[in-house]
C-alpha cells in the first residue's frame, strides 16, 4: 500500500516545496478516506452486520455504549468523530511537514537501490522504535494531570471496537504519533515513512477490534486484537506497551491476563489510594 500511494499519488514533486496546492489536499483527503474505510469495514464486519458472531471476541457484550460520557452520547459516534476530524488531521500534518522537508532538500532520504541495507534496517528497527516510544508516552499519559485533561478520553472506551483506536484527544495523537520524528532526523524513505504512520494510525482499528482473530467461511484469516492491550483497556495501570517488547515485564507493569496479575494490579491501585 505504502509502496502504490508513494508512486502513484504521492511523489515527491516541486510542488511540495510549498504548503499550499491540491497536494495537501490529496494527503488530507486519502488519510481520511483511509482511516474511514478500514475501520469503518471492520465495525461494519464486526458489530453492524455481526459476520462473526461472538466467535473469538474478548468482550462478549452486545453493543457499545450509549452514554453521557462519550461526545454526542454515542460510543461510535465518539470513536469516529476523534479518530477521523482530529486523527486523521494530525497523521496529515505530521506526513505534509515530512514531504514538504523532503522536497525542499531538508530532510534527509536514502534509496533502495543505493542503499538497500538501509531499507532492511529499517525495516527490523521499526518494531522495537515504535513499541519502545509507545510505553514511554503511554506511561507519561498515565501522569494524573496528563491522564484527566488528555488520555481520559481514550479510556472512556473499556468495551473497545476497531473505532477506538484511535479516539483520542489531539494532544495524544501529537504524542502517539511523534516517533515518526525520528524519519526527519534519520535518513529514511518515503515509503518507509508512509508504512510507518500507517502501522500507527490504521493498526488500531485491528488491535482494538474487540477480537483475537478474523474469521470468514470457518477459516481464521488474520490475526486481529492484541489481547496484552486489550488488558489494559479494562484494569487500566498495567500493559502500558506491547507484548512484542520486554518493557512492561522489566518495569513490574505487565498483567498476563490471570487472576493473580488481577489481584496484583488492584493492589497497586489501593495503595497509590491510600498514599
């Protein structure tokens, strides 16, 4: 995907050296047509049309909320007013200043064919820079102050669906999204660039899906919630990262989805209370 968008809608051009023109509208405009149809075909898949059933979902409840705590009283109504209207605005901004650095000479890029070394790794390093950023905001988020005025609004969403993922306030979208920083400062790729803002804001509509695996005919067919984050949306202190990384066992964060971890994490909780 990342691979065809570069090559057939957006080239680098001398029309990016400005910040004006149809360009910055096309990217506007295809992240939000992105966004719009991978999470809204999976809720569709999902909860509208129920495909699956219950089959493999980690939350067996029936719907999602209608409450005065979302925005417009309606969890899904929430989910995609802040994912597509501020999401969809902030992964633009970030990959428009990219291109726009990038035409003008002022940020850095290497080739594939020159330096194919490069792309592998890049490749290899992705996983461990974007894991190992996302614990660290994740953590900061969780500092009351931050946690009340900013990363509430992400967990209002305890039942989360493919919508959820990337619900957040514009504050934590700056945030979630700041590691592709690293593109601007290290010579990379476009297309390196675009698969990674595309594992960042079109990945959470699968690993909030609500369900371990995607299913057609009677046939798992893709792997889909991550069940270590899923934890965190219902204890909340605990599985700040992803199970990829070691950051959560190394930092005493890490629940495994037992009762023992339930109790540990509860614990912990009571005695921040009582302090």
């Amino acid at each position: 995907m990342a691979v065809l968008v570069h090559k057939y809608l957006l080239p680098v051009s001398e029309q990016m050296k400005s910040l004006t023109g149809s360009w910055v509208v096309l990217v506007f405009l295809s992240n939000f047509l992105f966004m719009l149809i991978i999470a809204g075909s999976l809720h569709l898949f999902l909860f509208t049309f129920r495909l699956q059933g219950k089959q493999l979902k980690y939350d067996h409840r029936e719907s999602h909320e209608i409450s005065r705590k979302f925005t417009f009283h309606s969890q899904v109504r929430d989910n995609m007013f802040w994912s597509l209207v501020s999401g969809s605005t902030i992964w633009s901004i970030y990959e428009m200043l990219y291109f726009h650095g990038v035409a003008r000479g002022a940020i850095p890029t290497v080739t594939l064919t020159e330096h194919p070394f490069a792309f592998v790794l890049w490749l290899l390093a992705m996983p461990i820079i974007t894991s190992s950023h996302f614990y660290a905001i994740h953590r900061l988020l969780h500092w009351p102050p931050l946690y009340r005025t900013v990363h509430r609004l992400h967990h209002r969403n305890i039942h989360i669906g493919p919508w959820s993922g990337m619900a957040m306030h514009p504050v934590e979208h700056a945030f979630y999204i700041s590691s592709v920083l690293i593109h601007f400062i290290i010579p990379s790729h476009p297309v390196i660039l675009l698969m990674y803002l595309y594992g960042r804001c079109l990945g959470p509509a699968f690993s909030h899906s609500g369900f371990e695996k995607l299913i057609i005919g009677n046939s798992p067919v893709l792997d889909s919630a991550d069940f270590h984050h899923q934890l965190h949306h219902r204890y909340f202190e605990c599985n700040y990262g992803t199970a990829e990384t070691p950051w959560d066992q190394w930092f005493g964060t890490d629940h495994d989805g037992s009762q023992a971890a339930t109790e540990r994490v509860r614990a912990k909780v009571r005695a921040r209370a009582t302090h």
